[in-house]
C-alpha cells in the first residue's frame, strides 16, 4: 500500500534536495525511502529504479536551468548575454551542486530528447547568432561554452582554485571578457585558409562566405 501523499513530483523533488545535501551519486530509492521513513517497495509505483529517480532528478535539474537561463536573457544579447547564461550555471552550480550535477548525468536517447537539454543549446546558439557565427563555428563555439562553463564550476565547486590569489570571482570576470573578445574576433578555420584562392591575394586569406548547415547540437 502506498503511503497517502506520496507522488512521483514529490519523490523527485526530495531526491533533488538529497542529492544537493549528500551528492547525486549517493541518491538511492533506499536512501530516499529513509528520508520518508516507508518501505522501499512503497516507492515503486512511483519510480522504477534508482536508475530511474537519477533520470527524473537530472530532467528537472535541467529544466530548472533552462527557465533561469532564458529568463535571465530576456532582452540581453553580446557579452551581456553571455555572461548572464554563463552565471545561470555557475550560480545554479553553487546553490544546488547535486541537481547541478545531476543535470551532467547521462540519459538515454528518449529521455534526451524529451529533456530541456534542447532548450539549453538553442539559448547558447541565440548568443552567438549576436556574434554573427555561423556552422560549422557555430557549433565550435557552442562546445567551447558548454567547456568552459562546466570545466570552471566543476574546478572551482571541487576547491581547485582554494588555494591561490586572485580572487575566483575576479578570475570568472576576465574569463568571461577574453570569451567575449573570442567570439568577436573568431579565427578563420585551418581548411577555410588552406583552400583560399591564390589568385585574389588581396583578399583576407581565410575569409570564405558563410554556410549554416543547419546542425545542432543537443
């Protein structure tokens, strides 16, 4: 019999603020069924598995970042909206390290792509449609975002920058100025400048019209 009051939307919910007071690794239909104080058995009409909680938690972790993102971009473009996505993550990643790590997790191709994980590469590739980049750069630059937000929290969140002045916050600032000068001045790619007409020297070697090919990144 399944205790009075017990939804899925709940379970998920007190799993996500386990998994920011223990880790997202130590997230367990056992350890959920604790918290409860029922028998484990009792949870299974809710969730299958703790494979299955670990999914529920990681789509609502993205979901929750994909309404901050986009309201944190609204009327924002360039830098500005750069770096307004750029503290969604790294704010989210502070306040909530297990549902922020749980929005890492791998799912499978259905639950991908019944996810908001779409949402978070069309809120990256509006900012960079502001910085007039098109495929195959554009999705060159949309992996080097996801890379230096992730790898920057990640490093910071685990203490890898504890030990040492500057400030982080000050680090995360310069960080975000040098992306922004990236993004504006891209550089021209290797294939672009090896396949440059030799006959139009005063042409800018590199510089080839533009093609979106329409790929995206998930």
């Amino acid at each position: 019999m399944v205790r009075v009051g017990l939804t899925t939307e709940r379970l998920v919910l007190a799993g996500a603020e386990l998994a920011d007071e223990v880790g997202f690794e130590q997230v367990t239909v056992s350890e959920l069924a604790r918290r409860f104080d029922v028998k484990v058995a009792s949870l299974y009409s809710h969730v299958k598995n703790s494979q299955d909680l670990k999914t529920r938690i990681a789509l609502l972790a993205l979901e929750e970042l994909a309404d901050r993102g986009a309201a944190a971009l609204a009327g924002r473009a360039g830098k500005d909206a750069l770096a307004a996505l750029a503290n969604v993550y790294r704010d989210y990643a502070r306040e909530h390290p297990g549902r922020y790590a749980a929005a890492q997790f791998r799912l499978d191709p259905e639950a991908a792509a019944a996810s908001a994980g779409g949402r978070h590469a069309q809120m990256t590739r509006a900012i960079l449609r502001g910085y007039e980049l098109t495929e195959p750069d554009q999705t060159h630059a949309v992996r080097l975002l996801g890379s230096f937000f992730h790898g920057y929290v990640s490093l910071e969140m685990g203490g890898g920058f504890s030990h040492s002045a500057p400030d982080t916050q000050e680090t995360w600032v310069r960080m975000l100025d040098a992306l922004d000068a990236l993004l504006r001045n891209w550089p021209a790619s290797a294939t672009a400048t090896a396949t440059a007409p030799a006959s139009a020297p005063d042409r800018p070697a590199g510089i080839v019209p533009p093609v979106d090919s329409g790929t995206r990144e998930s």
